[in-house]
C-alpha cells in the first residue's frame, strides 16, 4: 500500500512537471498600432494567424491601426493605464527607448535563441542598435529611408540628372517645387532623416539646408506613405525621407519610380515593443517571435525590406518579388555584406527629439513663404 502511494505520487508530481513545461497559451486576439504599412502589416498578421494556429491551436483575431510613429508613440501615452493596442510597430528607435524609460512598455521575452540571430547593432563609424539590451524592444527587418525619384518626369520632361547625395537634392534649380515630404512631427522617417542631415552638418548648416529644402518642398502631406505615392503619380519628381518598402510597392504596381539610400541615410530595424498593461500579452510576444523566425523573415523579403538576420539574404527564383527588390535596390541584396556608412547618434537624437520638432514648427513651416522666396 506504501509502495502504491508513493508511486501514485511520484506520477502526480511528473504531471505536474510535464504541465508546466508545456508551452503557454496565447490570447485569441491581437492589436497593434503601427505606421507599417498594409502592404507589410495586414500579410504579417495574415500569416501569423496561420502561425499561431500551427503552434498553440489558437484562432487569433488581429487587427491594427494605421498611424504615424510619431502619433503612435503620442497615443501610447495617452492611453496611460488603459492601452488600446497591444503592439506598436515601426519608426524611430529612439522613440521606442523614451517609451520604456518612461515605463510604457514591458520586455519582449522572446526566445534567447532567436534572439541570438539579431546582431546588436550594425553600421560604422557609429554603430547603429538593432536591439534593445534591456529587452524592451527588439528589431524586425532593416528598412532605409532615402529618396525616390519618378523616372519620367525626373529625366525625361525635366531633363535633370537624378540625385545620388543629400547635397545633389538642392543642386538643381529644375528641382524647386518637385518636392514632396512630410513634417517631422508627423513621421518618424522624416525626423530620422532630418537628424541624419543635423548631425552630419552641424545645427546651424543643417536647419539651413533643410530650410531650402522646405523651399523647394511642393507639399507637405499627411503621412510617409503619402510621399511616394504622389511621386508615383507623378505630382512630384522627388520624394524626401521615403521608407524604401512604401516606394516598392508602389514600383510593384507598374510606377515608374526609383529608390536611392545616400550615403549616411538612416535604416530603421523597424522596432517593435509590447504596450504595458495591454489586453494580450502573450499574444504579443508570441507575433513578435513569429517575425524573427525563418518565416517571418521570408515574409518581409518578399516585400522589400531586408532581413534583421545576417544567416538571411535578399533572394528568391527569377521573377519573384524578392529579385524584384534586388534589382529596385541596385544589386543590394543584405545589409551585412560590405560596410554601411552611419554617424546617426540615437542618445542625441532621443535628446532633442522634441525640439527637433518645435524648431521645425517654428523657423520652417512657418515661414515657408519667406523660405521660398529666399531660395
């Protein structure tokens, strides 16, 4: 009888154990907030559904709002106590560090395996973070933010050369009225890349430059995706600060448009981080494991933005979207092939992250008709 207890325990205990080795269960929904485009948002969550079901037999009801990093990053701290999401994804990585140390977001948990595939940063002279040490937020694929140009009306009815340099950008007089960007404020790529010219130039020249760019701006649109879009259209001949996978999808779509990343041009390793007190946590770090797998990786290469995961290349069988990249990118097919020039400083940036933006506001968008007159 002794015997048969202890063995009536000994099979309580390794069920006990069995119990809580198992994997856990994940929520049957998921929000996030993102300025990632659909394009790329809508397929994630389409195929992490699918990954989700394989793994955990969870149907899981997604869905996402569609904002500026910027306006993102705003609504987080609005929300406070009471998110209304559960991801934010995208943008300025600096934004993502002021969000964690201002305790409105909780750490990833993402297995220590796949984590191992991201390197920690990447980029010389500066090297460039792709992770947060800390765990608050981790990077999911690398997008530059550069220049698009449509071709047609670029080289063909302006008769001007296409610029390879930020400096090539105001060289032209032909270019004045041709461009099309957004305000700092509104998107985080425009903020990025304004802080790539401030610091390569210097506060002084930088904000003078960026003033004659002001003046040679035909409009300031809502939202980064806007801005190739109307290059697209060919309403604009340039567009400023344009994340390299909106302009692709718009070059998919028949436009006869071009990409160039400058040198120095900032690349976002799209950050993702989870919302503290969010409805569905588990969820959310189970997406966030599913991007920086194999899988996810696939996904983002099909559309253009280049693996976080240096074992990965930009590549696929002719004719796929994957080449199709490769050839919009010049040959490029991995950022971790050669050196990419960087002197991006995010502890500086996420210093004067607002008054940035207050500057912006003050000395250029409000004196755009003294700008264009000067210039």
């Amino acid at each position: 009888m002794k015997r048969l207890l202890v063995m009536c325990l000994a099979l309580l205990m390794m069920g006990s154990t069995l119990v809580s080795a198992a994997p856990p269960t994940i929520e049957a929904e998921l929000s996030i907030i993102t300025p990632v485009a659909a394009f790329v948002s809508t397929a994630a969550l389409d195929a992490f559904r699918d990954w989700a079901k394989a793994k955990y037999g969870v149907d899981v009801k997604t869905n996402y709002m569609s904002k500026g990093t910027q306006v993102a990053a705003g609504m987080v701290r609005e929300w406070g106590a009471n998110p209304q999401a559960d991801i934010i994804w995208g943008g300025e990585t600096v934004l993502y560090d002021e969000l964690a140390a201002d305790g409105f977001l909780i750490k990833h948990e993402v297995p220590q395996e796949l984590m191992d595939k991201v390197p920690d940063t990447m980029g010389a002279p500066r090297p460039m973070p792709l992770k947060d040490p800390k765990g608050f937020w981790t990077g999911t694929a690398l997008e530059p933010y550069g220049l698009v140009y449509n071709h047609g009306l670029l080289v063909r009815r302006l008769r001007a050369t296409p610029p390879t340099t930020w400096e090539d950008l105001l060289s032209d007089p032909k270019f004045k009225g041709q461009v099309a960007q957004c305000a700092p404020d509104n998107s985080s790529s425009n903020h990025a890349t304004y802080e790539v010219i401030l610091q390569k130039m210097g506060w002084e020249q930088g904000w003078e430059w960026i003033g004659k760019l002001a003046a040679y701006t035909g409009q300031f649109v809502a939202r980064s995706v806007d801005v190739p879009a109307v290059v697209a259209n060919g309403e604009y001949a340039l567009g400023f600060a344009v994340p390299s996978y909106m302009a692709f999808e718009n070059y998919l779509n028949g436009a006869d448009i071009r990409f160039i990343a400058p040198p120095g041009a900032y690349v976002t390793p799209e950050p993702i981080a989870i919302i503290k007190n969010c409805k569905n946590p588990n969820a959310a770090k189970a997406f966030i494991e599913f991007l920086l797998t194999e899988e996810g990786q696939k996904l983002f290469i099909e559309r253009g933005l280049f693996p976080i995961r240096p074992d990965m290349r930009m590549e696929g069988p002719p004719g796929s979207t994957a080449e199709l990249a490769v050839e919009f990118y010049g040959g490029r097919r991995s950022y971790f092939e050669g050196t990419v020039e960087n002197t991006y400083d995010n502890a500086l940036a996420a210093s004067r992250n607002s008054e940035v933006n207050e500057y912006f506001r003050t000395n250029i968008f409000a004196k755009l008709d003294e700008l264009k007159a000067k210039y």
